[in-house]
C-alpha cells in the first residue's frame, strides 16, 4: 500500500510539473494556412524551393511546439 501512495504521489507532482500545451487560436491557425498557401512561397512541387521553405517552416513550428 506504501508503495502505491508513493507512486501515485510521484505521478501526480510528475503531471502537474508540466506546462500546459499551446492554445490553438482560429487567428493564430489562418495566419499559419495563409502563409503556406501564399504566393511568396512559388509553388509546392517536388524538389522546389517553395517546398523547401514550407517543410522548414513547419518543421520550425514543429520544434518550437507551437
């Protein structure tokens, strides 16, 4: 039973500890669809520069946790 609470305790302050994640705002997800879908990037297709820089942005926002 010891070994129960202890665990239980030990999860419980493990849970609490960790930040919340991101909130996920209508304006704040338009502006990320707006820029992938912009002309500015020139075009998504294989082996482009567009596509390039939308798998970089991505992955930036990936890594960012936002």
């Amino acid at each position: 039973m010891l070994r129960f609470c202890v665990a239980a305790t030990l999860l419980t302050t493990l849970s609490l500890s960790q930040s919340a994640p991101p909130t996920i705002s209508a304006a704040n997800y338009l502006s990320h669809i707006r820029y992938l879908a912009s002309d500015s990037l020139g075009g998504r297709g294989n082996g482009t520069e567009g596509l390039q820089r939308a798998g970089d942005y991505i992955a930036s926002l990936l890594e960012s946790g936002g």
